[in-house]
C-alpha cells in the first residue's frame, strides 16, 4: 500500500491536458454513482446482514469459521474494525479446530490489517507470536505478505535514512519469499512486480504485465478497481493523459458500486480535477472520499486524504468569494436597471397623460377641419369656374391649372375619406366606453398601424394623379441621370421615395421643410435625398432642379 501511495506521489503535479467525450460521460457517470451511492452501500450491507445470519446459525466449528472469513471479505474494504473482529474470530475458531496453518493465515491477515491503518506495533507484535513450523504454503505466503506490507509502511513513514534502508531491506527480504510461495497471478504478486517495472522504467513490460492482471479480474469487480488503478499510473507515466483518466474513472466507479470505503483511487481523481481548475467537481469527490475514509476507520487514509483536502477546500473557498463579489456586481447592475426602468415607466405614464391631452385637441381640430373642407368645397367650385373662364391661358398655366384640378380633386376624396374614417372611429369609440372597453381604446390610440395605413393611401393617390399628370416623368427624370444611379420602380404605377421628392418639386414644392411634412421624413432626410440625386445628374448639377421642374412642359 505504501509503495503505491509512494507512487502516486512521485507523480502527483502531472496535470490533465486532453479530455475527449468519454472522459466527460465517465465524470458524469461516477457523478450519478456518488448520488445513488447509498443504494451500493444498501447491497452490501444487505449481504454482509446474510452473511451474519450464516456466521450465527452455523452450529459445525469449520462451518462458522468459513462464514467469519466471509464476514471478514465483506468487512475488509467496507469497514476496518469490523474487518478485524471477524478475523479474530477467526482465529479463536482456527484454534478451536486445531488447524495450524488456518490460524497462521488469518493472524497474518490481522497483522496486514494492523499495518494498512497505522497499528505498525500491534502488526509486528501479531507476527512475531507466530510460529511457521508445518504451516501450509498458502498461509507462509500470507505471512509473508503481512511482513512485506509492514516494513514497506515502515519504511515509508520513516524519517531517519537508516532506519529507512533497514526497513525496505526487510520488505525485499519478504516480497521475494512472497514470491516463492504465493501463486503467480495473486494480486499483490502482479502488484509489486508492476511497481518494480515501473521503478526501473520499463513502461512497455509494466503495462504488458497489468494486460495479463486485468485479464484475471471481473470487470467492474472490487480487484477490478486495484487492476484499474494500477493501470492508470501505467498511461500517467506516459504522459497519456486521455487514457489515464478513463482508467482512473473505471477504478472510481468500481469502487463506488462496490460499496467500498477503502478507496485509493477517489482522492487521485479528485487531485487531478484540481489541477485542471474542476473545482466543484473537485470539492465533491474529495467530500465524498474522507466521509468514506471516516466510515471506514483507517487513520493512514485521512492522513493522505487531509492535505488534499485542505488544499482543494481553500481553491474551493476563494472560487466561492470570486463568485459572491460576482454576484453583488449583478446585483449592483440589476439594481441601476430597475431605477431605470421606474424612470422609463415615469416618463410613459407622463408621455400617455400628454397624448390624452393631445387626442381632444385633435378631436377639435378635425370638427374645424370638416368646417374649412365645406368651405373649400366651395371656394373650389367658385376656383373651377374661374379656370374655366381663363382656359385661353398659355400653356404654362394650363398645366399648373390641370396639376391643380387633379391634386384638389384628389385632396377632396381624401378629406371625405378621413371624414368617413373619424366618425367610424367615434362610433367605435362611443361603442368601446358604453362597454367600458377603455383597455381596448388604449390600445387603439397607442397602435401606429392606422397612421401607417393613411401616409400609404396618401403617398398612392399622390403617386396616382402625378403620374396621369405627367405620365412619362420616370423616364424623363431618369434621362437627366447617369446610368448608375438611375430610379426604377417595381411597382407599375408608383413612385419611390426619391422620385416622390422630385414629384413634388416638379410641381413647385421646393422647401425641404415642407417636403419632409407632406412626406413625414425629417428636413436632414430630404436634404440627404436630394443631395444624393443631384450629385449623379448629367451635367452641371446645380441646374438639375431647374430642369426637372420643366419636366412635361411644352417645348
């Protein structure tokens, strides 16, 4: 256990630098693990409950002895104390069989238990009371194990160089016995034959090794995740980032749905989401891993778990301040947002009081328009009575004269029309306030739709009777242009805002201020419009208005 934590920090600052789909869905994965991880625990806690029930209705010494060692592989990874009592257990009932070599076996295992939580005395003390003499294979290789495994926590833990050199003597001593009497394919056979390729820097014979390791496990099993994790210090010495993560990822799920809380491979991967800056994800998987470790009851695992922890907990602390200052800077801006707002709604609510003010006036200025349109009607008659007596006029003023005619006949319709269209618009309006529809009457007087459809049935009559008036001024107009810049209009019988301009100056309206009233452009607009027409007339651009002006006039 040392060496690999020896291991694993030795390569500790190797950051993350690639990460492909699978990485992301395997995060994800041990994300849903974590938060279905009391189900895991349920399941084995369901067995270790069956299990307990086979260790108290065992009534053959040999019967209950196998159910303790059952009790004790449920227990190792889940719980250490628990773990060891059944080990004791054990024992006591080895002995009552008499059987040597079982009692050998699991005071080996007790003493293993000893060393991979700290009790470094209590595991040297459990090994020394043991004798060897007729000792089966098997259990001489589980002692040895547990000699290996303590002079190796020895070793690491130690300070002082001697002492150190003494201690991984005694652990090569033991490791080559363990050789010698564990069968080839055990765990911690293939284990530190891979750390010692690893050692030497044979990456290609290590990863070849844990090929053959991975082949003896079941996917997804407990050894699963030892053959895993193993697996990725083989690609992290490769610098292959990708691999190492996966592999890393399939050690950590195992372990989860194992119900495991001896985990050697949750707080790695929680190292390495810190140094690629996943500090939530961090912060939740070493959480996880030091409740597990405290589950479980080993010292030495919250030893290598706490700096870790410390560390991902302060990048964790200043990640929550940046995002609290974050917040009260959106705060800040939401708050000047809503004090605009409260002033936008201030400034419509005045604006809508003005525009009630301005619909009466509006309401009194039509009643005197339809008062001035009767009068016009008859100063018109009494205006085409006098035309009529002046018919021999030159050409010149016959054309004013029928320009006029047309455009007042026009004028008059229009009038009629918008007569027509207010008092529909009172009926509806006197039809709304019996129904106390006064939401709907706002509506209507905040919409611009009819406006809009009014400027258009004027610019088309407009566009109408100028054209019956001068009914080649397209082409007359564009004649006085360069090739580039002449106007043509899609729709057969209509003019574009830029001849809608020279229309109205061919018919002596000149002043862009009153142009861009009858047109409802602003002065700039119109001044741009015809700045931008005359600059590609033929010929000398000043004359250009003066000659559109004498557009349909007799030669």
């Amino acid at each position: 256990m040392r060496l690999l934590t020896l291991f694993l920090t030795c390569v500790l600052s190797m950051g993350i630098h690639a990460q492909d789909s699978t990485i992301k869905q395997k995060l994800e994965e041990i994300d849903n693990a974590i938060a279905h991880s009391s189900d895991y625990v349920a399941k084995r806690e369901a067995r270790i409950t069956e299990a307990r029930n086979n260790f108290a209705t065992a009534r053959q010494t040999a019967a209950k002895y196998e159910s303790a060692l059952a009790l004790y592989e449920l227990y190792r990874p889940f719980i250490s104390d628990s773990a060891m009592f059944f080990l004791r257990e054990g024992i006591r009932l080895a002995d009552e069989m008499g059987d040597r070599s079982e009692g050998v076996r699991c005071r080996s295992l007790l003493a293993l238990r000893c060393s991979n939580i700290g009790m470094y005395d209590e595991a040297l003390m459990t090994l020394d009371s043991i004798n060897l003499t007729g000792v089966s294979r098997e259990a001489m290789g589980e002692y040895y194990r547990a000699r290996n495994n303590v002079y190796n926590e020895l070793g690491y833990y130690s300070r002082l160089d001697n002492m150190r050199d003494a201690y991984y003597q005694q652990a090569g001593k033991y490791e080559a016995l363990m050789y010698e009497t564990l069968p080839p394919d055990d765990p911690d056979c293939y284990a530190r034959r891979e750390l010692a390729l690893n050692a030497k820097g044979d990456l290609k014979a290590a990863l070849q090794l844990n090929d053959e390791w991975l082949k003896t496990v079941e996917p997804g099993s407990h050894p699963y995740a030892l053959v895993t994790l193993y697996r990725y210090l083989e690609f992290k010495a490769q610098n292959d980032s990708v691999e190492m993560m996966r592999w890393l990822c399939e050690s950590v799920l195992a372990d989860v749905r194992n119900g495991v809380m001896d985990q050697g491979s949750m707080w790695e991967l929680a190292n390495q989401l810190m140094l690629q800056n996943d500090i939530d994800r961090a912060y939740r998987y070493i959480s996880y891993t030091s409740d597990c470790a405290g589950r479980y009851g080993s010292r030495q695992r919250q030893w290598q778990i706490s700096p870790l922890l410390n560390e991902i907990a302060k990048s964790y602390k200043a990640k929550s301040e940046r995002t609290t200052n974050q917040l009260w800077v959106t705060l800040a801006a939401i708050s000047i947002l809503i004090v605009l707002l409260l002033g936008v709604l201030f400034f419509l609510n005045r604006r809508n009081r003005q525009l009630a003010v301005a619909r009466n006036a509006l309401n009194d200025t039509n009643a005197q328009l339809a008062a001035l349109n009767d009068e016009l009607k008859s100063a018109n008659s009494q205006l085409s009575s006098t035309n009529g007596q002046l018919a021999v006029v030159n050409a010149q003023l016959k054309d004013a004269n029928n320009v006029k005619d047309e455009y007042i006949g026009r004028f008059l319709a229009l009038c009629a029309q918008y007569v027509d269209k207010l008092d529909s618009y009172r009926k509806m309006v006197t039809k709304k306030i019996k129904k106390n529809e006064l939401a709907d009457i706002l509506q209507l007087s905040k919409s611009s739709e009819q406006k809009e459809r009014d400027i258009e049935d004027l610019n088309q009559s407009f566009d109408s009777a100028f054209l019956h008036l001068f009914p080649h001024f397209v082409d007359d107009f564009n004649a006085l242009l360069q090739p580039e810049v002449q106007i043509h209009p899609r729709d057969k019988g209509r003019l574009t805002t830029d001849l809608r301009i020279f229309a109205l100056i061919r018919l002596g309206i000149d002043d862009s201020s009153k142009i861009a009233e009858f047109l409802h452009y602003s002065v700039n607009t119109i001044y741009n419009y015809r700045a931008r027409i005359k600059n590609g007339a033929i010929g000398n651009r000043e004359q250009f208005e003066r000659r559109v002006k004498e557009i349909g006039l007799p030669e």
